[in-house]
C-alpha cells in the first residue's frame, strides 16, 4: 500500500495492516522510545498541540504495545493515523492534526 496525498483511512485499516511505502512529510517529530499509555498520551498531547491544523507528527517507537496506543489515541482524539511502518526495532507513526 503506497500513501498519496489526500489519502484518508480509519484507525482500523491502518491497525490491522503494515504499510511499507509511505513518506508523508512531517512537521514535527516526537521519539517516544518505550513510553507507553499515560506517558505517551501526555507526550502526543503537547507535542500536536504545537502544530497547526494539518500538519503531520511523526511519533517513532520502540514498544510494540504503543501500536495499540497510538490507534486507540488517534480514535479519541479525532486526529487521522495517516500512515504506519513497522521495522524490526521501530514503529514509526504519522499522525495528520484535525480541527
């Protein structure tokens, strides 16, 4: 699956499947290492809180449990998953900021 501009899934496409081609530009850039849940949550917070509408946050991660995380963060707070690329020590997240 390749990310083409304008492209928009659902939390769940993008859980349920690795994507290997993607290269949304990012604004900002988070490495949220192993934190996990509440940690993250609080990080992902203020980190998309400095972005404008639209613009991406790449999160990069080394806990397999955030994949989870980040879908269920995404879901709650209304901003789109636009892309996920899991590598064999990372996963790296693309999350576009909604209104």
């Amino acid at each position: 699956m390749t990310f083409s501009e304008g492209t928009e899934s659902t939390v769940n496409d993008w859980a349920s499947e690795r994507v290997y081609s993607l290269n949304p530009t990012a604004r900002s850039t988070l490495d949220a290492g192993g934190d996990v849940d509440a940690v993250l949550s609080g990080s992902l917070y203020r980190r998309i809180a400095m972005l404008d509408v639209g613009q991406i946050l790449e999160v990069i991660s080394r806990d397999s449990r955030n994949h989870e995380d980040i879908c269920n963060w995404c879901e709650r707070t209304g901003h789109t998953l636009q892309g996920v690329v899991e590598e064999k020590n990372e996963t790296i997240f693309w999350i576009r900021k909604t209104g």
